[in-house]
C-alpha cells in the first residue's frame, strides 16, 4: 500500500432518479478533486434508489450502462477511482450491485450477498467475494448487511484488500419532519451503530471507509408511511484506521448531505500488520475447519 486521500459521502439517493443522484455525484467527485481525493465511496444504490419499486425497469448492465458509462467518464476525467451502488441487471437477473471505476474504466463489481429485508424482492444474492488493486492499495467491499458477517473482511483481507469499503443504505430510525430533537436522534443512532466496525478494521487491520445514504429518498405507495421499510436513511459516514481509531466522521446532529476526506499513511498499517500477533499470522487455521 501507498499513501492514498481517500473521500466517502453520505448523501441522498432518489427513488427512479438516477440522472438527479448522478448530478449530486458529479458535484462532490468535483470537490473531491480540488482537494485531492483519489478514491471516492459513495453509499449503497445510491444511484438507483434503495429498493425502488421499478427496480426491475431501470436496473441497468454493468459497465455499458447509462449510469456506468457516466461514472466511467467521471472517473477519467477526474483521474480519480469512484465506487458507487447500483441496480445491476444481468440477463433476467437484477443484483445490489458497487461499481469500482478507475481513469481506465471499470476496475470491478461487487455483487450484495446476504440480502436484507425486503431485498429479496427486488435483487439475487451474489456469489463472489473479490479484491481489487487499484495501484496504490488493494480495496475491497462489502455491501451494508455483509459487513456484519465477519468472514466476508476476513477473505477480503486474505486476498490481499488493505481498504474495506462498506456502503450502506440503512434504515435505521424514523424521523419526523421540522423536529430537530427526532431528527438528532436518528442521526447519533444511526453513529453508534457504525463505530460497531470498528472491530472489523482490528480484526484485520484494515483501514475501513463506512457510509450510509442520508435523507428520505421518496415514498413507497404500497407501504404505511411510517413503515420501517420505507427509504428513510439517517446517514453518516467514518474513517476507521487499522489500530480501531476514527480518523473521520460526519457531524451527528442533522440529517444532511456530508462528504469527508482523510489521508491514509500506508506507514499505520504496516505497523500494524508487522505486530506480532497479527491475526492472520497466529491464527491455528487448522482448528477453524467447523467453519465451512
């Protein structure tokens, strides 16, 4: 690994409105690049919306999509690698999907595995857990539910990933409108869940670059208004270095838009990973075969 600025934004995604998440995309990649970001993550189906009634209808292939050849251009434009989440279709199968876009073009996908909730409805689980090298490090991600399972950073890891993405589209918490004290609430709940990865980057001394899409992103007509499955998302986002520390966080107070940027030495985890008892080194893989 080398020294790498790395940004995540937690930020709204639409229903069906791609062209109206892209925009907000471009925004922030643009202000990235001013203060130079060379890895961006943005939230789970950001692009698409999470759970999008007309999921099936806007899904699009990866990477001769709209969407895709957008972020593609993005990308090259910006000399910047951009992850973002999307409705992936493949053939008559739709996927939850993270796009991986470098200056060159499509780097990789991850595909969500263990769908939560109401995702079986709109999305087929993946099967494929890979990391990718990106020229200074190796990333690799996995998708909101995923990242509660400790195996899927623990292969990442194995295969050489030095960076864990995880977005996420959760809905955590309902707030009501023009009521900062609910609103506040939803936000510091919605925090204290995310500082549980902290234990994923120790586990594997790994830096890990969390967020979440923040706001209502529109109204599923066939749903009570107060259902827990309703596009509700609190938001917020955090660098987490391999030794457990937040380097990065948004604020916990509102509900908002919020991008973040942080240098990652290469030095810290290097550090780390030459301790002595680095897990990966001391483990007795032997005893671990009730695993699988």
């Amino acid at each position: 690994m080398q020294n790498i600025r790395v940004a995540c934004v937690s930020m709204n995604g639409f229903l069906g409105e791609p062209e109206k998440a892209l925009n907000n995309i471009e925004t922030f990649c643009h202000q990235a690049a001013t203060q130079g970001v060379e890895l961006i993550l943005f939230p789970e189906l950001v692009v698409h919306g999470h759970n999008a009634p007309n999921t099936p209808e806007i899904a699009e292939s990866v990477p001769d999509g709209p969407s895709c050849q957008r972020l593609a251009a993005l990308s090259q434009e910006l000399n910047m690698v951009i992850s973002a989440g999307l409705s992936e279709r493949d053939e008559q199968l739709v996927y939850n999907t993270q796009v991986l876009f470098g200056p060159g073009g499509l780097i990789g996908k991850q595909r969500k595995i263990h769908l939560s909730r109401d995702e079986k409805n709109h999305y087929t689980g993946g099967s494929e857990i890979e990391a990718f090298n990106i020229g200074k490090c190796t990333v690799g991600t996995t998708i909101c539910y995923d990242g509660q399972f400790p195996e899927l950073p623990r292969i990442l890891t194995l295969k050489g990933a030095e960076i864990l993405l995880m977005p996420h589209a959760m809905r955590e918490c309902h707030w009501q409108d023009n009521d900062p004290e609910s609103e506040r609430h939803a936000r510091r709940h919605l925090h204290k869940l995310l500082t549980r990865y902290t234990m994923r980057a120790w586990e594997n001394y790994c830096f890990i670059i969390v967020t979440d899409q923040a706001g209502k992103a529109g109204v599923v007509d066939n749903l009570p208004i107060d259902h827990v499955n309703q596009p509700y998302h609190p938001g917020g986002a955090m660098i987490i270095a391999p030794d457990a520390e937040i380097l990065a966080h948004t604020q916990i107070d509102k509900i908002e838009d919020e991008m973040i940027v942080q240098d990652l030495c290469a030095g810290d985890i290097d550090k780390m990973r030459n301790h002595e008892n680095y897990q990966l080194k001391t483990r007795q893989n032997k005893l671990f075969k009730d695993l699988v």
